[in-house]
C-alpha cells in the first residue's frame, strides 16, 4: 500500500472517520496525562447507576406502581452491563476505545432520552428498555473501553492508572446524587430533597432525565475527544517490561487471549477472588443505611441513629468506597496484585468479624469498620484489571476483563440474597438488632475465607496458553502503519498541549470536587 493511498482510505468513511481505530494512534510525543480525564469522563458519568435511589420513590409514585417493579429498572441495568462487557469485550479490543466510547456514550443518553419517554407516557417498559436494556449496554461497554488503554499507557504503574479510572466509577454516584436532587428541585419547586417524603411530579422526572442525558452525553465527549491508543513497542521513558516481568513472578511479557484465558485456573481463581469479595462489600451497602440504624437501638427498640445521620453513613461509605479504588489499586503497583488480594480478603475477615462482635459498642467503630470493609470492596474492582494484565498481558485485555465482571454480576444478586435472607428470618424490618445481623456477617467471613484460598492459588499463567509472537504481531501491524502515518504527517496528530491537558484535568477535577463537597456536607450530619 502506497503512502498515498493509506492517506487517501484514512481521510475517507465520512464524518464518523475519526472514530477508526487507525485515527486514535498517538504520535510519539502525545502526553499519556490526557488519557486518565478521558477515562474519568466516562466513568463518572456512567457511575450515575448507584444514584438511581435518589428519584426511585418519585418514579414509584408516578407509575403507581411498586418497589419491586421500579427496581427491576436498576437490575436489567447491572445485568446488562455484565452481559455487554462479557460479550462486547473482544469488539471493544479490535475497534478501538473511541469507537467503543462513543458508542458507549450514545447508548448511555438514548437510555435516559427513551427512558424519559417511557416517563412522560407512563409506559414503564420504555423505562426498562430505555435506561435498563440500552443505557445498561452503553454502562458495560463504557466501563471496560478506556481500561485496556490506560494500561498500555501506563505500563509502569498500571494499579495507578485503573485506579483513577474507576474511581471515576466510584465517584459518579456522588456527582449524580445531589445533581438529581438540584435538578428535580429547579424542575419541581414543591419537591423538597431534604423531606424523604416528598415526591417529584412526572414532569421534573421526564426533564431529569432528558437533562442528564444531554449533560452526560457532552461530558462523555470529552472522553472520546481525547483518547488515543499508544504506538506498538511505545514505552514510557527508562521503562523496560522485560526487568518488570523478571522482578514479580506473576507478571507476564507474554500475550494470552481472551477464548484462552478461561481454559486458564487462574482466571478462575481471579474471578472467584472478585466474587467473594464483591459479594461481602455489596451486601452492606445494600444494606447500609438501615444496618447502623439497626444496630443502636435503646431500650425502647428506637434507633439512636437519626435518618439524616444514616444518610451520612452511606455518604461516608462512598467517599471510601471511591478513595480505595484508587488508594488501593496504585498501592498494588508497589505491593503486587497478589499480596493487595489477600489485605482485602484477609484482613476482610478480620473487619467483619469485628463488625459481628463488637460493632455495636460505638458509631465510631461501627463506621470505621464499615469504611475500611467498603475500601476493600472498591480496591477490589480497581486492582482486577491491573492483576489480569500481569497474568495475560495486554492483548487482550479489555476482553478478559469483560469476561471477569461476569462476577460482580454474579455478586449482586448473591451478596444481597445473603444478608435479606437471614435478616427476613430474624425479624420485622424497622425492629431488627445488631445480633440479628451476626449469621449474616458470618457467613461473609466464609465468604471471604473461600475467595482467600481462591487468590493463594493463582500462579503464573502456564507457556501452552501464550499466543504466538506472529499473532500478536499481526494484530498490531496495522496500529504500527497507522502511527508512521501520524508521524510522516499524513494523519493529524491531535494536540496535546498543556493546556489541552490542564482543562480536561480540569473537567473532572471539578466534577470530582462538587461530589466530595455535596457528600461531605451530608456525611457531617452522621456526626451532628
């Protein structure tokens, strides 16, 4: 192919042509710092899924309907993003992730745009299709798009890199909070946010959605704009991956595939390493605020936990739960993958046994406990895609990764199922005590022992489950040609200058920093 003509076919296919994985290439001097703010811009936007409580009495309400029935909007949604990162995984590696960003980013706003509809017409099904199904595609697909990236980015400090990332996760539920309550209330002035009883009307629902449909959409952009893969063989400077392999025993030079790397045990392990610690972290934060409420009553059976103070509980467990993914995660860069499991499912059982037997003594235990259990759970989600590049390399990555949150799936319906179901055996909720959460809180530490005994086994991946070089060479031949178009000039290297990179840093910074604000000031009311 001559130079003209690789020219020629990368200007064509239209205005959707800087989607082409050949136009995200970087050139060599591209500054890697742009490529965390554009994984933050999509992880906090889709973060937005843990916010959904904040209108689901509203929607409750407004379709006349249950619960139950509203909650069905929240589970298509989480099914979904576990079955579109499993199935989508091996598309999002071979497109590119600004193809699979904007993809993304279209799924995740046409879900809250059909979702309005569904509102204004009082159709729940279009609810269920619109956020649940398609924005549930568009949660999946944004989740893994800009991980495998950011690893091949930061091939040095890899736990560091995840871990802003999904912090972003993390945090996006703090920024979509009290966002949603500002917004419902400027839609509906006689909706009153601080009245857990007050409902907002269909109409401010219907705008909500619609608004942060166009919110999120144009944030997600950011994101899309500013993502680019790095060149084969580019390295950060003075980094030799070879020294790095040589140094940890369970990091590879090696490349597995994603079909390869379920015929491994060690990805087996991994997922049930991620299971069991998932599965411990959610079943108190399904259950977080009634849990402390329940856990000081006085003589009379009342709670010497106010609402509001409970509020703050779950405020406080989301700062932690979005500081561990990335304290933890960049603390694995130093520790290894391995060792920073076992603090989360060791030291896990220790917290949780604590929590059953002396929990109840004082909040400030109680909360400090909980906290700690909570940085477990997000530091778990973090340092997984760091551990799957060490034991298969970057290949395929993005695709593994897809294939292992098959286990947060997994853990969402059984973590919660544990601890409802011995809370339903012991009693009325609203009347329940700290002993009556002990089987449950047990439980988890076997729990917790299982995905222990999982992450001591993982080993370093067998040399029968490698890809040959020729493999992964031709897979990056055309990434290669693409990067000597970039550099010959052929193809516009897209700026990176310092201020490109100061104000997409402060994008998300500021977003960041309004979600601590607004929970912060809730979390104080804990401490009243």
């Amino acid at each position: 192919m001559t130079a003209t003509t690789a020219h020629r076919e990368a200007s064509g296919g239209g205005v959707l042509s800087f989607l082409d994985r050949s136009r995200t290439v970087a050139s060599s001097d591209y500054n890697r710092w742009l490529i965390p703010p554009a994984a933050l811009a999509i992880h906090l936007c889709i973060g937005q899924v843990y916010a959904t409580s904040v209108y689901k009495a509203s929607l409750v309400a407004h379709f006349d309907s249950s619960l139950t029935a509203i909650g069905i909007i929240f589970s298509i949604a989480i099914v979904m993003l576990g079955l579109s990162a499993a199935v989508m995984g091996t598309w999002v590696d071979r497109v590119g992730p600004r193809m699979a960003m904007f993809v993304a980013s279209c799924a995740w706003a046409l879900g809250f745009l059909v979702g309005s509809v569904g509102i204004a017409t009082t159709q729940l099904w279009l609810v269920y299709l619109g956020y649940g199904f398609i924005g549930g595609i568009g949660l999946g697909i944004g989740y893994i798009s800009p991980v495998s990236t950011l690893i091949k980015w930061f091939p040095d400090r890899p736990g560091l890199a995840t871990g802003m990332a999904i912090m972003g996760f993390g945090g996006g539920a703090m920024v979509a909070s009290p966002l949603s309550r500002q917004l419902l209330s400027f839609f509906d002035p006689a909706y009153n946010p601080a009245n857990s009883k007050s409902l907002a009307s269909g109409h401010a629902l219907t705008l909500l959605f619609v608004s942060l449909a166009v919110i999120y959409f144009v944030i997600m952009m950011i994101g899309v704009a500013n993502v680019r893969v790095p060149a084969p063989g580019w390295a950060p400077e003075g980094f030799d991956a070879s020294t790095l392999s040589r140094s940890k025993s369970l990091v590879t030079d090696q490349s597995v595939s994603a079909a390869n790397s379920i015929r491994t045990p060690q990805f087996w392990f991994l997922w049930v390493a991620l299971f069991c610690n998932v599965t411990a972290g959610i079943g108190i934060l399904e259950q977080a605020a009634p849990m402390i409420q329940d856990f000081f009553r006085g003589p009379g059976g009342t709670s010497t936990v106010a609402v509001a103070a409970a509020g703050g509980f779950v405020g406080l467990l989301s700062l932690f739960n979005m500081a561990g993914r990335f304290a933890w995660s960049s603390a694995s860069d130093k520790v290894g993958r391995k060792p920073i499991y076992m603090v989360y499912l060791g030291v896990g059982i220790v917290l949780y046994l604590l929590l059953a037997l002396v929990g109840s003594t004082t909040t400030a235990v109680f909360v400090l406990l909980a906290a700690i259990i909570i940085s477990f759970y997000g530091g778990g989600f973090s340092t997984a895609p760091a551990y799957l590049r060490d034991l298969f390399g970057t290949y395929q990555v993005g695709a593994i990764h897809g294939r292992l949150l098959t286990a947060w799936s997994a853990a969402g319906v059984v973590g919660p199922l544990i601890i409802n179901g011995f809370l339903d055996v012991a009693g009325t909720p609203g009347k329940l005590t700290a002993a009556d959460y002990r089987p449950a809180l047990f439980t988890m530490v076997g729990v917790l022992a299982v995905g222990f005994v999982a992450n001591l086994l993982v080993k370093a991946v067998d040399n029968r489950f490698h890809e040959p070089a020729s493999v992964v060479e031709a897979a990056a031949a055309k990434d290669r040609e693409a990067a000597a178009r970039v550099e010959a000039g052929e193809v516009s290297r897209g700026g990176a200058g310092a201020v490109r990179v100061y104000v997409s840093w402060g994008v998300v910074s500021l977003l960041l920093a309004y979600g601590v604000y607004e929970t912060l000031v809730t979390a104080s009311k804990l401490f009243a």
